[in-house]
C-alpha cells in the first residue's frame, strides 16, 4: 500500500499523538479555568495548606 502525500488516512501512531495533544491541551484549559476562579473568587490567603 502506497502512501501519496494527499492521503486522507492517518495512522495509527498520528492519531494517538493527535487524540494525547488534544486530552492535555483540554487538561491544561481546566486547570487554567479553575486557577483563575480560584483568584477571582478571593483566595488571597496564602499557605492555607502546609
């Protein structure tokens, strides 16, 4: 089976890459979310847990 550089199939090994980038990029826009409401809804007092 020959691959053309216009082919629409993708491997196996791309598609695992694809679907890891997209589940950490998702990840990282939560934690993004709840550090900023964190800010937002007052948490100023630092060392809560130590």
């Amino acid at each position: 089976m020959k691959k053309m550089k216009g082919d629409l199939i993708m491997s196996v090994e791309l598609y695992a890459l694809f679907s890891y980038a997209f589940t950490a990029a998702i990840a990282l826009v939560m934690i993004g979310a709840v550090v900023l409401l964190n800010k937002i809804m007052g948490g100023n007092d630092e060392g809560g847990m130590e």
